[in-house]
C-alpha cells in the first residue's frame, strides 16, 4: 500500500494509535531488517511509552544474514524483545508469541498478585507501509483462531483475534508514518519500494542506489553486470557512468545505439527489490549509513 502522507492524514493517524494504546498491553513493531532504522516510527516511543514493546526485523530473508543478528542485539541493548522473521515463509513466526509472553512478563505478574489468573495479553501490530504487516497477521494467526467482540447486542467496538488464551490480537494494523525529517531515510525507502515511484526520479534515485552499493557491497555490482568501478565512486557523475556500462552490458540502448540510462535505472532499481542483486542490509547499527 503506497500513502501519501500529508500533515491531516498524519495528525489522524496518531490519534488513532493513540486511542487504541489505550486499549492494549504490549506493541508489536515491524521494521525492514534491510533498514531497521529508517523503516522504524520515530514517534511510536513516545506513543508507547509504558508498554510492552516488541520488534521484528521482517523481510530477513531479504536482508544480510550478517547484519540480522547485530541489529537484534542493538534493539535488545535498547530494551526491547526481539524476533527475525520471514513472514512470507513464516519462518520464525512462531517464536513471536513466547516473546511477546516475555516482553508482557511484569503485567502478567501484576495480574497475578492481583488475583488475576490468565487474562491475555492484548497486542497491535504497528508498522510504516509495505513493512509486511498484514502478511505477518496472517502467518502469526493462521487458522487456529477466533475473531472475539461485536457480540450481538454489544456495542460495536474494536475486533479481537483470540490466538490462543495467552494472546489477543487487535484485528486492524495501525499504520504508521516515517520519518520524514532525514533526507537519507526518504531514499532508502525508496530503495526498497516504500514510497511511491511516481514522485520520485529514477535514474536519480538508482545513481544513490550504485553510490551506496559501491561504499558496502561493491562486488555485487561488478559480480551481477560485470562492470569496472573506477577507484572511487563518490558523486552522481562518476556513479552515471557506472550505470551507463550497466546500461550497455545489458543492452538498454536507445534506437541510436545510446546508452538508455532510465532503462537501465529501472533494472538495476527491479533487481534490487527482488533481491536479484543478493541479500542486502543498507544500514548498520550506530553507524546508520
Ligand atoms: P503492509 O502494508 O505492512 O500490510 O505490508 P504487506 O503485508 O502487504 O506486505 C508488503 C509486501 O511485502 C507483500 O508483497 C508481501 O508479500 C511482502 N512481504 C511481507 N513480509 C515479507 C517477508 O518477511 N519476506 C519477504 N520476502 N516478503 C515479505
């Protein structure tokens, strides 16, 4: 789902999430394991402050193996309980429910003192568009489940997904908005087909791709299209003439036999997004590039 997100539809967005906190105990956040940083809300700490906070790195698959497990560990050093997942496959779905148990620890304990025996948790999922929100509801609920509330006679209110008697589920995602401030955010988004190709300049946009490629993985370029990467690639010009030799090795060429960059852009955009160039991770833990 692409979202335009204008200042209105942002103000009512945060209001939403910030009635359905009221509802809940613990927030699920998924994030993109290729940029845990850039796809993950800014405001959703203050939103969240005194819940249960859970994150998933999503997408794992499509991301560096290397990098998963730092990037688990650096939002463990922040506080939060973490998973690597794979909605897709529902690989490591399943452990989710053991750590959203674990994050909720101390409520379940409050319960307890207080005479409260087993009532579930009650969990949202919250993401930025495409993160895999509604993929990973699917995979996590599966069949064995029941939607609860809206009884007949009941007040119409939120929907419940009962996973089990540990977990509740709020049926609806809450989407969340992404950092708008940093420019560097913006084009990884786009990178990774978060933000809606229209507004944005290809060809532009596959010159910052080749300039990031080239700092951390700068044999996929030359493995995948077998071109020669000058000494440095360090500005739009010298990154324009390595897509031009993508441009020829792949034959994108215009009727005079011109090298056809914009086609190339999209070749070069495509083969990233469907992880034909590899799995790669585009930012680090407090290093953040
Ligand atoms: P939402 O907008 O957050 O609800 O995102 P969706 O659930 O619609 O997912 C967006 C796209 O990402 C879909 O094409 C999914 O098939 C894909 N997707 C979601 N999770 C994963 C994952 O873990 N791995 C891979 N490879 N693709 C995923």
């Amino acid at each position: 789902m692409q979202i335009q997100w204008y200042p209105g539809h942002m103000a009512k967005a945060k209001r939403m999430m910030q009635g359905d906190m009221k509802l809940i105990d613990v927030v699920i956040e998924l994030v993109d394991a290729r940029i845990p940083y850039s796809s993950k809300n800014p405001d959703i700490d203050v939103l969240a402050k005194n819940k249960s906070r859970v994150i998933l790195l999503n997408k794992s698959d499509m991301a560096d193996q290397r990098y998963n497990n730092d990037w688990k560990e650096y939002f463990e050093t922040k506080g939060f309980h973490v998973a690597l997942v794979n909605s897709k496959s529902g690989s490591g779905v399943k452990q989710v429910q053991d750590i959203v148990q674990k994050a909720c620890q101390a409520k379940i304990e409050r319960d307890r003192k207080r005479g409260i025996l087993n009532r579930p948790v009650r969990a949202m999922i919250v993401g930025i568009p495409n993160v895999g929100k509604s993929t990973f509801i699917n995979s996590f609920v599966g069949k064995a489940s029941t939607k609860t509330g809206n009884k007949p006679g009941v007040t119409k209110g939120k929907q419940w997904i009962r996973l089990n008697k540990f977990i509740e589920l709020l049926d609806t995602p809450g989407i969340l908005w992404p950092k708008f401030e940093d420019q560097t955010v913006g084009l990884k988004l786009a990178f990774i087909g978060s933000i809606n190709d229209t507004i944005i300049n290809t060809t532009d946009l596959s010159l910052e791709l080749i300039l990031l490629l080239q700092q951390r993985y700068p044999e996929v370029l030359t493995n995948r299209y077998e071109v020669t990467l000058p000494e440095i690639v360090d500005s739009k010009q010298t990154a324009a003439g390595v897509l031009e030799q993508i441009a020829i090795k792949r034959s994108c060429l215009m009727k005079g036999g011109e090298p056809d960059l914009d086609r190339a852009a999209i070749l070069l955009i495509d083969d990233f997004r469907s992880t034909k160039l590899g799995t790669i991770t585009l930012e680090y833990p407090d290093k953040k590039i």
